[in-house]
C-alpha cells in the first residue's frame, strides 16, 4: 500500500493516480466507455481542483470541464447513448477516486466532500449538455429530412422545378427558399418551377411563403412558373386576395414545362 501523501493537493492526488483512476473508472462504468473521456476528465478536474476559488462547476475555473463534458455528451449522443447512460459514465468516477482518497490522502474527508459534491455538479450538468446535443442532433435530422423532402430538379437547360408535398410551414418554406437559391446561383437558371400539386391547402401563410420565394427567386434572375393549380387552390387564392400578378400560373407541371422551354426556346 502506498503511504499517505499528507501535503498533496487534490488536483496533484489526482494528477498521481491518473492512470489508475482511469482504470478502475471505466472497470466501474463498463461499456460503452471511452479512455481518452476518462482523461479529459480527470484532467479537467485536476485542473480545476488545483484553484483556491474553484467553486461550484460554474465558475471560471470549471470551464475547461464543462468544454470537456460538451465534447463528451455531444459525441455519445451522436453514437446513440441515452441520457441516463452518460450521467452514469459521469457518477462512476466517484466511487474510485473516493477509494483512492481513503486510502492515499490524509485529508480525506475534506476531500471526499468535496469530491462528492462536485461530480454530483458534473454529473447535472453533463444531463442538460447530453439534452442540448440531442435537440442538436434531431434539428440537423429534421433539416436533411425537409431538403430531401423538397427536391430541386433540373428538367430542361436553365429550368428547374422544385415539387412541393405536403404542409408547407414556415421552417419548411425557409428551406424550400434557401434550396431554390442555391441551386438558381449554382447552375445560372432562368426559369424554375414551384409545382404546388402535393400541398394539400393553401392558406394565406402558405401563399405569403410562395410569394416570397418567388420574389428571391426574381431577385437571383430567374422567373417562376406556380404549377398545379387546382380548381379549389384557385378558388382559394382568390377569397384569400392572394395577388399573383405578374406571375405566370399554370393547372400542370407539364403545362408549365411547356410553356418554359417554349419561353426558352423563343
């Protein structure tokens, strides 16, 4: 057994014992466990436990923690860890290094108090940074999904059509504008067509968003073709007060083809 250490400060205890901290915490915390986020960690909170003022895991000198604890939820979320596994990551570091301070550190209880109110903070704040990364990651999801699900296609030299299915809502419609954009300064197209026959209704938000992108999209040189105007949609537009002058309609997307490339073509 190694002699007590009476005048080594916590941060240095755990500098001492880093390797054999890092083993017994990832024997305590099982898989999935990583060794370099042991690590980081403990770095962290040797680095920390090294200030005078060190606080609660909010104050300045946890900073570098906290940075830890954002990289270390952030990718366990993105591998598809749940929130309780990766507070439990965080907790199983007590019991080791509270064996380790019981047995190596003449100040132990001192030590042990503040240890244990300390990872009790990490592990906290190690919760709301797992949520925060996973509310990332299902935004992002959720982003891919609404570009994938609004396609700009190219049909013809210089026309494109971007098909809209189903509700178009304002999240959905900024993306809808951003796709049109990029892909109008992207291949220099003078015609685009916003086929609106999957939309269900059309409301006046709705219509506010179409007029918008077709707005941008005159903005960026290129002229819109409103494809799939059904009897009811037109019906619509027009108790609405929806003013679509100047803005070439069309009931089919083949129609609005036609009437692109025949523009094209004079």
């Amino acid at each position: 057994m190694i002699p007590p250490s009476h005048a080594v400060p916590l941060g240095q205890f755990v500098r001492d014992h880093h390797a054999a901290l890092c083993a017994a915490w990832l024997e305590h915390a099982g898989a999935p466990s990583v060794p370099a986020h042991c690590e980081r960690v403990l770095q962290a909170f040797a680095e920390a436990a090294d200030d005078p003022q060190a606080g609660n895991i909010e104050g300045r000198a946890w900073r570098a923690m906290r940075d830890t604890l954002d990289d270390i939820t952030t990718a366990r979320a993105g591998r598809g860890s749940t929130a309780a596994a990766t507070v439990a990551f965080v907790f199983a570091v007590k019991q080791p290094l509270a064996d380790l301070l019981r047995t190596h550190h003449a100040a132990a209880p001192a030590a042990l108090r503040a240890v244990d109110t300390w990872v009790d903070q990490m592990g906290m704040y190690a919760l709301d940074a797992f949520q925060r990364s996973r509310e990332q990651i299902i935004a992002r999801q959720q982003r891919e999904l609404l570009e994938l699900s609004t396609p700009v296609i190219s049909l013809w030299e210089g026309v494109l059509a971007l098909p809209l299915i189903g509700t178009l809502d304002s999240v959905r419609a900024q993306v809808v504008m951003e796709s049109l954009l990029d892909r109008i300064a992207a291949t220099h197209v003078h015609t685009a067509i916003i086929d609106i026959t999957g939309v269900p209704t059309v409301d006046t938000m709705v219509a506010q968003h179409l007029m918008k992108t077709i707005a941008a999209a005159r903005l960026m040189g290129a002229d819109c073709i409103l494809s799939g105007i059904r009897p009811q949609i037109a019906q619509t537009i027009v108790h609405l007060g929806v003013d679509l002058a100047g803005v070439v309609t069309k009931a089919t997307l083949a129609d609005a083809f036609l009437h692109a490339t025949g523009t094209a073509a004079g």
